[in-house]
C-alpha cells in the first residue's frame, strides 16, 4: 500500500516534470517513467480508496490527462491541461 507521502512525492515529481516539458520534442524515456508512475499510482489509489470522492476525482483526471500526453506528442494544450489536473491533485491530498 502507498501511503499519502508518497503518492503526494509522485504528484510533485510528475508536475516538475510537466513543467520542464516543452512542445519541441517527444519526452525523455525518464519523464516519460516518471509521469507513468504517478499515472498508475494516481489509477490504483482509486480503487484502493474508492470512498473519497473529490480525491478519487482529482486522480481520475489526473490519469485521463497524463496518459495522451505519455502517448501522443506534447502539446501546449495537453502540458496546460496537465498542470492543472495535477496541481488539483496535489491540493486533494494536502486536504
């Protein structure tokens, strides 16, 4: 079981990557690994803990974001889109 400190570590480490992305380029095999972890943590921390409902919320968008911007070119849309979705994430799991 992951405790709160370390998916709340994945989520900062996922938004410090999302932050260094730029539309120039396809991600590094690093980023890309790390934005899959908290992709999977984000996933599993679901079911895990399937009666808290606006952090279960926030991890779903988080996985619904994370994973065309893992599969598919970055672009400026899907990086915003992400920031947010994580910043959200981040701020459910201080609450």
């Amino acid at each position: 079981m992951v405790s709160i400190d370390q998916e709340l570590k994945a989520a900062k480490d996922a938004l410090v990557t999302i932050e260094k992305l730029s539309i120039a380029g396809p991600l590094s095999e690093a980023r890309i690994e790390i934005l899959r972890y908290a992709c999977r943590l984000a996933a599993h921390q679901m079911t895990t803990f399937s009666g808290e409902s606006p952090l279960n919320e926030a991890r779903h968008n988080v996985r619904d974001v994370l994973t065309p911007l893992i599969v598919q070119a970055p672009t400026q849309e899907r990086i915003d889109k992400a920031k947010v979705a994580v910043d959200e994430w981040i701020n459910q799991l201080r609450s």
